[in-house]
C-alpha cells in the first residue's frame, strides 16, 4: 500500500508540476498601448495599438496527432509518411505587435519589421511572419482575441482598422526600446506613393496597460508535519481569478501529500490527502 502510495503521490506531483509550468509558459499575455506617439513620418497616420507577448504559434504544416507526437506530413515516392518532429520545431513563441491605422484614405500594407530603434528603416531586425486584421481589440470578458488571417500581401485597408504583425520572440528586444517600421502604399489617383513608416513600440514615449482582468497561477509550498508526522508536507495549488480593481476574486485547487512516507506508520503517509490517519498531517483535496 505504501509503494502504491508513494507511485500515486509523485504521479499527481509530476501533474500538477507540468499544469505549474504551462501556466507560466503557455499563456500569452496582452497589453494596451495607454501612451504612444505617432509614426515617423506623420502620414499616413499610425501609432502604436498593443502588444501580445508569450504567444504560441504552429508552424505550418505541422500536425500533433493524437498520442502527443508533432509531426509533418510529406507526400513521398512509397505515399503519405509522417516525419517526426519536436516541440521547438513545431511550436513558435511569437510576439504580437498591433499597429492602429488612423488614415481613412486607405492604403497597402506590404510589411512589418520589428528592429532596435537604430536598426535600417524596414530592412533590419525581425520580418513579420503573417500579418493579421482585427476588427478591434476584444472586450476584457474575453479570453482569446479573434483575429482573421490574410496571407496575401499586401493587405489592403480601407478606413481606419487596426493590422497586427507576428514576430520571432526575441526576449532582450522585448526589454529595450524597439520601433515596429510599416511599409504602406497610399494611392492618390494613378499615382502609387510608398512610405516606410517607423512606429515607437517601447520605450520612454510609450506606456502599457494590461487589458485583461481575468488572472491565472500557481503555487508550491513546503513545511514539516505536526508532531506526529517526520515527513515533509508539499502542496500545490492552480487558482483562475478575476480583477475587480485591486481586488482579485477567484478560485483555486490544492493538492499535497508527504514527500518521505513512514514505513513503520498505520496507514502509510503516501496518499494522506485521501487516506489520512493517526500518523498524517491533515492535507486535503480542496480549494
């Protein structure tokens, strides 16, 4: 019963130690651009809407099947084969950077570049992977944006719309000012002007809010037993809440047992969150 204990205890360990590290890997955090001056040169008019960091995006033509293995389908002389692939290949952590188009006159968008602000104008740093039109930012009620993919370029705008570039995560980047360059064609009757329109992304001119008011977490603690228990009692808890100001209203799981069950003891300490007994720390499923 102990070993069967001590199997299960650190199978929900390892459990929730994944939930912990996806809720700290895997979701993707927006922001709103509360300050932000406008593009260099002035028109056509832009400025700087948000920016979405952690984002996870899969390469295309890349599959998971169901057993969790990612693979790409390729088209070979003996058929169909599915060619193994890892995670890192599979799976890109992109950056979100979301660009307001204020220029009702309309133009082209033909392409992003998100460089150091001394980078060359729309020929440094990181081209957009795919560009996105939103309709506008989602409410603070909604967990996920609804963007629309248009992979043809140049993407056409009429009227003032808000264009989001896909970028490679580059984390240093992320912590120094940076420009996000547009390169627009604006058209005054026969005539095509282009413009190379540098937007600042960070930096002192620009400020950041958070947009969501939903709040996800985690936590691990670890403290010695009563006096009837030797063993060392850890905890895990994963908690969803919500922001009401500075007040964060939510809901949270926990689950623990003991680390060094006691052989000698009635029940065992492996499972005492389930099973507890006179040799037990009172550690239960609860929230």
């Amino acid at each position: 019963m102990t070993g069967r204990a001590r199997s299960l205890t650190a199978l929900m360990a390892s459990a929730l130690a994944m939930a912990l590290t996806c809720q700290a890997a895997c979701v993707s955090v927006s922001y709103q651009a509360r300050r932000a001056p406008p593009g260099d040169p002035a028109s056509p008019a832009l400025r700087i809407a948000g920016v979405t960091t952690g984002e996870r995006h899969a390469v295309a033509g890349d599959d998971e099947l169901s057993d969790g293995r990612w693979v790409r389908p390729t088209v070979t002389q003996n058929g169909l084969e599915n060619r193994d692939r890892s995670d890192s290949e599979s799976i890109h952590r992109t950056v979100l950077w979301s660009v307001r188009v204020e220029d009702n006159r309309g133009a082209e968008i033909v392409d992003m570049t998100w460089s150091p602000p001394w980078a060359p104008r729309c020929s440094g740093g990181h081209p957009a992977l795919a560009i996105l039109l939103e309709p506008d930012a989602p409410p603070d009620d909604v967990l996920a944006p609804d963007a629309q993919v248009h992979w043809e370029r140049p993407v056409v705008i009429r009227g003032a719309r808000l264009v989001t570039g896909r970028f490679d995560e580059d984390r240093p980047l992320l912590g120094q000012a940076s420009v996000v360059d547009v390169r627009v064609i604006q058209h005054d009757g026969p005539v095509a002007r282009e413009e190379c329109v540098r937007i600042p992304a960070a930096g002192p001119d620009v400020a950041y809010w958070n947009t969501k008011r939903w709040s996800v977490g985690g936590r691990f603690a670890l403290r010695r037993g009563l006096a009837f228990s030797h063993s060392s009692v850890p905890t895990w808890s994963v908690s969803l809440g919500r922001w009401a100001g500075p007040i964060r209203v939510g809901i949270e799981g926990t689950a623990g047992g003991t680390s060094s069950p006691q052989a000698d003891g009635p029940t065992g300490t492996g499972l005492c969150f389930i099973t507890p007994g006179p040799d037990c720390d009172r550690i239960s499923m609860g929230g």
